[in-house]
C-alpha cells in the first residue's frame, strides 16, 4: 500500500502539507523572502491595499498558473503554441524560460545569498573571487539535487523546508509580537494598487508556476498518483503552497511597514538583515543569512528542474535531462559571478516586458469556459500580441529613461492611460481581445 496516497488516489494530508511546503520553499527564494518586507516599508499605511495588488500579480494568478496547466492539460509551451502558434509560441517561451531560468531569476538567487553573506557577517570584499567561489559551490549543491528530476521535491520538502520554515517564524513570529515601530505614511506617489500589482511582477512568480508545473507532475508520478489524478492533485499542491506563501508575504509587509522609521534608509536584503540584527542581535544576522540561503537554493533547484523539463521538451529530447540542467547550472554560474546590483539593474527591465502576456495566457486557460473554441483562441492571441507589443514598449521606455535617451518618444509613452504606473498594457489587451472575440470569420 502506498503511504503517500488515500484510498481515492490522492493525497494523504500529510504527503500533501509537504509537497505544499517544497512548492512554498521554491516560490518564496530570494525574491518572495525580501521583496514583501520592502513593499511593506514602501507603502506604510496603505499597506492593504498595496498587498492586494501585490496578491493578484505573486500569488492569485500563481494559482490561476497551476490550474492554468491542469485545465490545458499540457506544458507550457505547448500552451504557448496552442494560442500563437508554434513559431512565436516556442520563441516567446524560450525568452520567458530563459529569463526566468539561467540569464536572470536562477543566478538573482545565488546572488542575494552572496548579499547577505556580505552585510550578516560584515565582510569587506574587494575582488570578485570569493563571489565567483560562493557561486560555483552554490550551483554545485544545486546540481546535487537536480540529479534525479523525480525526487527533487522530496528532498526538498524532506531537508529544505523544515530548516526553512522554523528561520522564517522565529522571524516573522518576533517582529509581529515585537514591532520596531510605528506604521508612518507610504513613500511613493500614485496607486498603492498599482504599486503592489507592478510590483508582483518583480518576483517573477507566475513563470515560476508555469515552469514548476513539470516539477510537480514528476513529483506526483514519482509518488504514485495516477495520470487521471494528476490535475486535481497538482491544483492541491499548488492552493497548498501559496496559502503558505500568502500568510508570509502579508507578515513580511506588516513588519517592513514597522520597520520604516526605524530603517529608513534601508531596502531588500539589507533592510531584512537590519530587522533580524535588531531583533536577535549578530546571531539574528546570521540567522537571515541562513534563511536566505535556504530559499534561494530552493527556488534555484526548482527552478533549474523546471528548466531543464522544458528544454528537454522543446528540443525533443535531442538533449537529456542531466545535459540540460549542467549547462543551466554553468550559465548560472557565469551570470550569478555578475552580482545582484548589475543582474537586477541590467535585466530587470526585460522581465517587466515579457510579463503581461503570460498574464494573459493564464487568465485564458485558468476561466475560459471552453479554451479550445476558434474565437477564444483568436482573442487570447490578440491579447497575448498586444500585451507582448505593449510590454516591449514598457521595457524600451525604463531603459531609455535609465541611460537618459530619447526623452521625446518618452513624453509621448507617458501620455498613454495608465503608461506612469507601467499598466499601459491593460487597457489596449482588454480592447484587443474583445475585439479578437466580437469579428467572425468565415470558413
């Protein structure tokens, strides 16, 4: 008899907790651990409303990601395909997986662990080599777990998760008891909503659902679920898990709003090694430091498997699994040697362009009625074309304005609805697919 599974097939509650938790460990990383404190000391008293965007855009389409693939009954870039067709499909989720995987959000992660190596045990560092050494022996214990695609989750779940979640609420349980300070104003103008709804974008989150679906399947299969089982068992998983992650981020926003006058200088990784210094002193440092090291090595490994699935995938298996994941994990290495401040600051953009079109594509597959009809089709490949266009104009626009150049075609950006808050995709998406649905064409 299978402990894992009921009677049913499904699974059993604790298999479930577990599998709910390594799915958490890999979405939280470097970027959910200390990207909501920040958000929480940016918006202040508008800290609600700032997380209810931030809820929409890093954990309600998550979910939406997961039933997205579950209803779709297929990967991701067969997804992709299905609405745009295969030539940009497969490009368009080739840019998306390489950006989420080993040119930006897998080498963020060994980066931010470097970070908070640096500020916990205050280490002046003059040459790149101890971040270059940092690095390789970060993807090498990567790569151990990468080896068997099958069991990834369960090693994480079984060694990860436990360290993970004890560091985290003795975190969150103190500065929730013992607040630093008083909630003050937010420091930024516009939208709280918008704010918060933008700034999901930055964790990255909905690719990564996307990515670890393959993950999860494995996982399932490697624990015995059956293929009529899989779905409803992988939408479990997923609710389980970013339950988990919704009660962390909303925690981690109220104590980066307590925070903010008592740090008002500091943001990301050194406002979150700052609070646990002053709540546990040099061992609370340390403590970050650790915490931050697990979650990054989580998401890494996560992501990576999801990587390496979807290559693996798209290649037909010309490559296998273990080719895939080293060359992911040297390219890592390489882009990881960079640093977090050059990683975010040069590539940051292009993750915000690429967005909203698998925003559209979730929200098709996750409440279509019926996501094989001709004309839904057509309107999700309208959106999808447009909110791509419109997200490759978002970038341009942040790029240009970062190196000062061609500051007229940036007056006329900004005069577009909602163009200030980079939500100028939503309205012409919304119209283009309307549009894509209302036309009939005759066979």
């Amino acid at each position: 008899m299978n402990r894992d599974l009921d009677k049913k097939g499904n699974l059993k509650p604790l298999a479930l907790f577990l599998s709910g938790g390594a799915l958490f460990s890999m979405h939280f990383g470097a970027s959910s651990m200390v990207w909501p404190m920040n958000w929480g000391k940016e918006s202040g008293s508008s800290l609600l409303p700032a997380f209810l965007g931030a809820f929409i855009t890093s954990l309600f389409l998550v979910v939406v990601g997961y039933i997205a693939l579950a209803r779709g009954n297929a990967t991701y870039s067969q997804l992709t395909n299905r609405i745009t067709g295969k030539k940009f499909g497969i490009f368009y989720a080739c840019v998306t997986i390489a950006m989420n995987g080993p040119f930006y959000v897998i080498p963020r992660m060994s980066a931010a662990a470097w970070d908070s190596v640096v500020q916990a045990f205050g280490i002046n560092v003059q040459s790149r080599v101890p971040l270059i050494i940092f690095t390789i022996v970060f993807y090498i214990i990567t790569y151990f777990f990468l080896v068997s695609p099958g069991k990834a989750m369960d090693r994480i779940s079984a060694i990860l998760f436990p360290v993970l979640l004890i560091i985290v609420v003795a975190v969150v349980g103190k500065g929730l008891l013992n607040p630093l300070g008083e909630i003050g104003p937010r420091q930024y103008e516009g939208s709280p909503f918008a704010y918060g709804f933008t700034s999901g974008y930055a964790t990255g989150e909905i690719l990564c659902a996307l990515i670890f679906g393959a993950v999860i399947i494995n996982s399932l299969k490697h624990k015995g679920v059956s293929e009529e089982k899989i779905t409803s068992n992988m939408i479990r998983v997923g609710i389980a898990g970013v339950a988990m992650l919704t009660v962390t981020h909303f925690c981690h926003m109220v104590i980066g709003a307590t925070s903010a006058s008592t740090f008002p200088n500091l943001s990301y990784t050194a406002l979150y090694t700052a609070v646990a210094t002053a709540q546990y002193g040099k061992l609370g440092g340390m403590l970050f430091c650790i915490a931050l090291f697990m979650a990054a090595l989580t998401t890494a490994i996560g992501m990576s498997s999801g990587c390496a699935e979807f290559f693996v995938d798209v290649t037909e298996g010309k490559f296998s699994y273990k080719q895939v994941s080293l060359a992911i994990v040297v390219l890592s290495i390489f882009f990881g040697s960079l640093g977090l401040t050059n990683i975010l600051s040069i590539l940051g953009p292009i993750l915000d362009g690429v967005y909203p079109a698998v925003i559209v594509l979730v929200l098709y597959y996750g409440f279509a009625k019926d996501s094989s009809s001709e004309r839904g089709i057509r309107a999700a490949r309208w959106a999808m074309y447009v909110a791509f266009a419109m997200g490759m104009m978002d970038m341009l626009w942040k790029y240009f304005v970062k190196f000062g150049a061609f500051e007229g075609l940036c007056n006329i950006y900004t005069r577009l609805p909602l163009a200030s808050i980079s939500l100028a995709w939503v309205p012409w998406t919304i119209l283009a697919f309307i549009l894509g649905f209302m036309i009939r064409k005759e066979r």
